[in-house]
C-alpha cells in the first residue's frame, strides 16, 4: 500500500547512503507532483459534475420544493 511504501522510502532516507537518499527524494518529488495533479483533475471533474448536472439549479428547486413542503 501507499503507507508501506512511504515508510519504506523513508527508512531508506536514513540509511546514510547518499545516492540511495537521492533517489528516495526523487520519488518523493514524483509522488508530490502526481498527488497535485490528481487533486486538480479531482477539482476538475467536480467543476464538471455540476455544470453537466447543473447543480445550481437543482438546488435551487429543492430549496423551492421544501419551501412549499414546509422542510427546512
């Protein structure tokens, strides 16, 4: 899993080999990158969502159904 592989990268950090640390903070960096994109595609998509969905409006007319229903 992720958790292990982090760990493993850092137990490799601290074994003192200075290419071995070079490499675990290059997939460090990799990781980091990837993460960011994903959470922009994430962002992305829920832009999406509701634009195709047209969740504003949706809203709107639940907000207005539970008007008449007396729900608030």
């Amino acid at each position: 899993t992720t958790v292990k592989a982090m760990k493993s990268l850092d137990d490799l950090m601290g074994s003192g080999d200075s290419d071995i640390k070079g490499i675990a903070e290059s997939i460090y960096a990799r990781l980091d990158k990837a993460s960011a994109a994903s959470e922009m595609r994430a962002a992305s998509l829920d832009e999406q969502m509701d634009d195709v969905l047209e969740r504003t409006a949706l809203d709107a007319q639940l907000a207005e159904r539970k008007k008449k229903l007396g729900i608030s």
